[in-house]
C-alpha cells in the first residue's frame, strides 16, 4: 500500500504542480508586496498557500458530489478537464506572459491589505484550471483510503508554492525574465500534454462505458 500511495502522491504533484505554476506567480507576488515589509510579505506568502490548499481540498472532497448532483460522467469531466487544462498550457506557450496583471489590477493590489487570497491564491495557483485537475483526481481514486495519498499530494504542492512565495525575490534574482518566461513555457508544454492524456483517458472510458457499448449495441441490432 505504500508504493501505491507514494505513486499517487507523486501523479498529484505532477499534475497540480504545472498548473499551480508558482515560479510564474513569483514576479506578481515580488510586484504588488512590494510596499510590505519582510514579515507581512512573509505572513501574505503562508497565507497565499493555506488558501491554495482549502480551495483545492475542497475541491476534491466535494467534486465527487458535486458531479453527481448535475448528473455528470466521469469520463466526461476528464474530457472538460483535459480541454481546459490543454487550453491552459497553450497559453502558457505563447510569448505573452499569462500570469500578468494588468496595470490597474497592479495598482488596485498594492493598496490593497491582504492579497494573499485575491490576486495570488486565486486566481493565479488555485484557478480553473487547477480546480479541473483536482476534481478529476477525484472521480479517478478507486479506492476512499486512496483519498489520504492525494490530499496530501495536494498539501505538499501548496507547501512548495509557500518555498516559492516565501522566497520569491531570490527566485524572480535567480532565474530572471528570462528564465521565468522558459520555466512558464516548459510547464505550458507538461500542461498541453496532460490535458490531452486526460481527454485520452476520457474517451476511452466514454467508448467502453458498459451502459454506452449496450445502448450501440441494442441500436444496431435493432
């Protein structure tokens, strides 16, 4: 049981950690705490990250409900899923940075006291697209026991978006504009392959859903 929990672990942070992308969330933290001292840009950091990691627990303990609710298949939210996280990527591909703020929303944010929650836990690390990912986590655990593994898969994701955020000067000093822009377009790349894998995976549970085969079957039968 081990091995299968550090694998889940693993695929969780491997899914949840492109598209969280806090190396590109860095330069927006370092731009609108810039009137802060070190401890409250420290203080708006960790809390950055406690929002990061209720909004997509949340998210995951709740997807499962909230798909049965509208009567949504799992294989079609991993299409929709795989569709917006594929969307997602090609926007990180292109040469206009995607996690930019505008000059007014900049200028708005650096009056504001807290922006921990609003610009940085959301929508910039727990938007959409990470939402999408962890409610597909959801719908594809087999087992309730195998919930623990990517909980804490999504724990560690936001306890790493802290290091970044925490240490987000050093990072935006280290790796440049340059280097931030390379980073973004590596985790684009993960992101677009990803989301097509999920819409894979989606379609190839739709085509071999038992109820979907017999309702083909009965039709050319009939």
């Amino acid at each position: 049981m081990l091995h299968e929990w550090l694998v889940l672990i693993g695929l969780t942070i491997g899914a949840l950690l492109p598209i969280a992308n806090p190396f590109s969330a860095a330069p927006v933290f370092v731009a609108i705490t810039q009137r802060m001292g070190r401890s409250r840009r420290t203080q708006q950091a960790r809390m950055a990250a406690v929002y990061m990691a209720f909004l997509l627990l949340g998210a995951f303990i709740a997807g499962a409900l909230i798909l049965k609710f509208f009567g949504i298949s799992m294989p079609a939210l991993r299409i929709a899923g795989g569709l917006v996280i594929a969307r997602v990527g090609f926007s990180m591909l292109n040469p206009e940075p995607s996690h930019e703020l505008q000059p007014e929303d900049q200028d708005a944010a650096l009056d504001m006291n807290d922006i921990a929650f609003t610009p940085i836990a959301m929508p910039l690390l727990s938007g959409p697209g990470s939402i999408a990912v962890t409610i597909s986590l959801a719908t594809s655990v087999d087992k309730t026991i195998n919930h623990i593994p990517v909980a804490m898969g999504i724990v560690i994701v936001s306890f790493l978006s802290w290091l970044v955020l925490r240490s987000s000067m050093k990072v935006v000093d280290l790796l440049g504009s340059t280097g931030v822009n390379v980073l973004t377009r590596l985790m684009g790349l993960i992101l677009v392959c990803i989301g097509i894998q999920f819409v894979a995976d989606g379609f190839i549970d739709l085509i071999t859903d038992k109820e979907i085969v017999a309702r083909i079957i009965s039709v050319y039968s009939g």
